[in-house]
C-alpha cells in the first residue's frame, strides 16, 4: 500500500515562505512524476509543480519565479515557496505517478494559509 505524507504547511503573512516536504512509502513501481497539486475553496484541484523522471520540472504560471519543487531521493519532493500571496491559500496536495495507476496516489493534503 502506498502511502503519501505530506508536512510543512501552515499560516503565514503576504511575502513570507512555507517549505512543504512529501514522502512516499510502499511498494511503489514505474515513477513517472512526483509533485504538488492545490485546491481552493470553490475551485478546481489544479497543478502548481511537478517534477518528472528525468529531473525536469513543470510549473503554474503563477507560481513561477516564486516557488521551486526539488527531491531528495524518487520518492521524497519539496515545494520551497516564497514571496507568498493570499491568493496561494488553498490545500496542498502531494501526488505520486506511476505507470499502471490513472492519476497516481494522493497524500491527505496540508493546509496553507496566507494573510494579508
């Protein structure tokens, strides 16, 4: 059983940083991309950043410049974000993919909060 835990999250005022980390666990095969997923209230889950096999990443439009993913290892991802906007409140989830599982494994997701 694969499982996703997620930590880092928290409230913090417009312009500061959050560090989120997320580690795999289990039985994991055929990791195509480990990354970081938000949804805020009323909205879509959507894509902030994601960072493929091969090291290459892929990011929001709005978060560029300001956050940067990196790993430690295949199956551990951070999500350094800095220069915060309220806008960036939402819940923070961690995905895992993999051949063989349609949207690969979610972790339970963190929230992060940013006051103005």
């Amino acid at each position: 059983q694969v499982q996703l835990v997620e930590s880092g999250g928290g409230s913090v005022q417009a312009g500061g940083s959050l560090r989120l980390s997320c580690k795999a666990s289990g039985i994991i095969y055929g990791i195509n991309a480990m990354g970081w997923y938000r949804q805020a209230p009323g909205k879509q889950r959507e894509l902030v950043a994601t960072m493929i096999r091969d090291g290459s990443t892929i990011y929001a439009d709005s978060v560029k410049g300001r956050f940067a993913i990196s790993r430690a290892n295949a199956i551990t991802v951070y999500l350094q974000m800095n220069s915060l906007k309220p806008e960036d409140t939402a819940v923070y989830y961690c995905n895992l993919g993999t051949t063989g599982k349609p949207g690969g494994y979610w972790g339970q997701g963190t929230q992060v909060t940013v006051s103005s």
